[in-house]
C-alpha cells in the first residue's frame, strides 16, 4: 500500500496566515493551540489541495489574509506515494484577473479531476457533528465527496448537472426558449442526472457492505440514499431512467411546473444496524461515532481499491468522545495506513497517540513545530 504523505506545507495569504511553513515527518500530525489560533484554517488550506471547495466550502473572497488587501492566496504542499514525490498546489495567482482559483502539479495548471487522482483528503469537523440532522444538500455535498475520492469524474457530471438545471430555470422563469431547446436541456439533464445517481448508489452499496458490521468499536451504519431517480435505477435500466426523466421533465414544464426529480432532490438517511435506530434520532455521541465509521471504512476502501488511503483531517475530532473511543480512534488511523492530522486544546486529550506536534500561536499567524520531547 502506497502512504499518501504530506511532508512540507506552504500557506500564503490565506485566512489568518501571512506566511506559514512547515515541514512535517511523520504519520501523525496534531496541531495543539487555543481556540481561535488558526488551527481549522491550516486543515482547511491542507484540504483545498484536494478537489472541491474545501472542508469549509467558503467563498473565495473569505479565503486571502485580510490584511494583505487582496484576492490572492497559495497553498502548496510536497507530497510523497510510494517512492514518488509530487508537488502539488492551489490558489489564486496574484496577477490574476478574475480571482479564480486554479489548481498545480509539478509546476502545472491541471484540472480538479487531475489532482483528485493523485491526492484525496478526507475530514471530520464540528460543523458536521450534526449531519444527519443537517439539511439535505449537506448530506448530498458529504456523499459527493466520498464518490470522487473513486471517480475523480463525479465533480465534473454534479456540476454540469446543476449548471443545466440552473439554466432550464432560468429559461422557464425568463418565459424564453422553444420546445427543441427545452427538449435537448432535458436530454442533458436525464443523461447526468442518472450518471451521478448511479455513482452515488454505487458507492452507498460498497459502503455498507465495509461499514455495516462496525469497526474497532465504532456502530454499524447502514445507508440509504431516497428519491425518484433512485426509485427508478431499482426498478429498470440506465436508458429506461432516463427516459422516465425526459416525460415527467416534459409533463411538469408543460404544466407550469418547475421542480425536477433528480440528484439535486435525493436525500441521504443512515440507520444503525445494531439498534436500528435512524441516525437523526440517535444521542450527539452516538451521530458522532457513526459519522467516524462511515469516514474510517471510506478510508480502509481507499486503502484497498486505490493502494492510497486518504489523508485525513481531523478537526476537534476528541469532542464527545470518551476515553476508549478516543484511543481506538488513534489505534484505527494507524491501522488505515495514511496520513492523519489532529487538531485540538489540550494535549491530554491526545494520549496515546503517537503524533508530531506543531504548537499554533494565540496570535493565529505562526505554527511552529515542537521539539521531539514535545511529541505525545
């Protein structure tokens, strides 16, 4: 199995970090300070090296250090696989006209999909302690992620699937386009909203075969994913699905009707298995262990299939943990092989695990790494 393993960061201009670098040697990685030094925002520059918008999802204007009075920012990182190493990074260029970020490999502009293919990071925060009792499209966003860590693919379909379904709407808002060009929209839209529904299915099947029984102490969870186009790809094929899509599109047009069936529509419900008990019912710590499992038997599959688990970001992850989950959650990260960062306030919490230590300043713009003595 080749360790995906970050071993230097450079943060420039991003959130509250002028300038930050570190080089990093080891598996584990615990970045110890006070509330509000600046330890969610390294995990976050760590985690816009990889696909998507980031463990924040946040605007772009929101990301470059406010007192440098511009929309540029850069994260870059070396990366060692195997025997191989990369440098990959992301940002916007100081010279850039439009503020868009663009992503970098080996000293070129590549494509989101690109990276993905090389590098994967997975995480946990606060924010999403709740997610199963979160709103749906946030549980579509968590089930995306987990989907292109294996289909790289999956970003482009979801975001020509919404750019077209955000077109359709505005045509039938606008009152302006003809029967033909509704027809060839809702062609598009029936061809990709089955594709992302069939990845995310897919990997909902495999998930549940690696997380039903549970693992290393934390539950079994089964998932569902619930909506038409799911009904539909139970029942008959691909092409029959879609054009299912293309009639009820046509009919609720014709009748006024703007909603769509679709994976903008879907919902994601877990249950687990043991208790049976749906997991937006379930106490804060149970949520919290069952989010764990799907994450660390996400992990283990990306182990398996692709010989590169993630790297994972661990944001206040010992929050309404006791004491043995904690510790076999440090035991479960080693056995997943990859490369794991902790973020925390009190190295007390940390027994146990064997973890570099990068100290975070008060004053959010410095981390510096502790001296070996300084290791839990």
């Amino acid at each position: 199995m080749a360790e995906t393993r970050l071993t230097s960061l450079s943060v420039t201009g991003f959130r509250n970090y002028a300038s930050c670098q570190l080089d990093i040697a080891a598996s584990n990685v615990l970045l110890l300070g006070p509330n509000g030094a600046g330890k969610t925002n390294l995990l976050e520059a760590i985690s816009m090296l990889a696909p998507g918008r980031g463990l924040r999802r946040a605007r772009g204007e929101h990301l470059p250090y406010v007192a440098g009075g511009t929309l540029s920012w850069a994260v870059a990182s070396c990366i060692s696989i195997a025997d191989e190493t990369y440098r990959i990074g992301t940002g916007v260029p100081a010279d850039s006209d439009t503020g868009q970020r663009i992503m970098r490999r080996d000293e070129e502009t590549v494509s989101q999909s690109d990276i993905g293919r090389l590098f994967s990071a997975s995480w946990i925060t606060p924010s999403m302690d709740g997610i199963f009792t979160d709103s749906p499209g946030t549980r579509r966003r968590f089930l995306d992620r987990q989907v292109i860590a294996f289909d790289a693919a999956h970003i482009g379909r979801t975001n020509r699937y919404e750019k077209m379904l955000r077109e359709r709407n505005a045509l039938l808002a606008e009152r302006r386009g003809d029967a033909a060009w509704f027809t060839a929209i809702e062609a598009s839209l029936a061809a990709a909203a089955v594709a992302v529904t069939a990845a995310r299915q897919s990997l909902i099947t495999d998930l549940n075969a690696e997380a039903g029984a549970g693992w290393h102490g934390f539950p079994g969870v089964r998932l569902t994913l619930e909506g038409e186009v799911e009904g539909w790809l139970d029942t008959m094929s691909a092409l029959d699905a879609e054009d299912r899509f293309i009639a009820v599109a046509a009919a609720r047009r014709q009748a006024g009707d703007m909603t769509l069936p679709g994976p903008h529509a879907s919902d994601l419900t877990a249950v687990h298995t043991t208790t049976g008990t749906p997991a937006h019912l379930a106490s804060t710590g149970q949520q919290k262990a069952m989010l764990i499992g799907v994450i660390l038997a996400h992990a283990r599959m990306q182990a398996r299939r692709l010989r590169r688990p993630p790297v994972l970001l661990l944001d206040d992850v010992v929050a309404h943990l006791d004491t043995d989950r904690r510790t076999a959650l440090f035991e479960a990260v080693t056995i997943v092989g990859g490369q794991s960062w902790f973020s925390g306030t009190d190295r007390e919490d940390f027994a146990g695990l064997t973890a570099q230590t990068i100290s975070v300043s008060t004053d959010g713009t410095t981390a510096r790494l502790l001296p070996a003595e300084g290791r839990t």
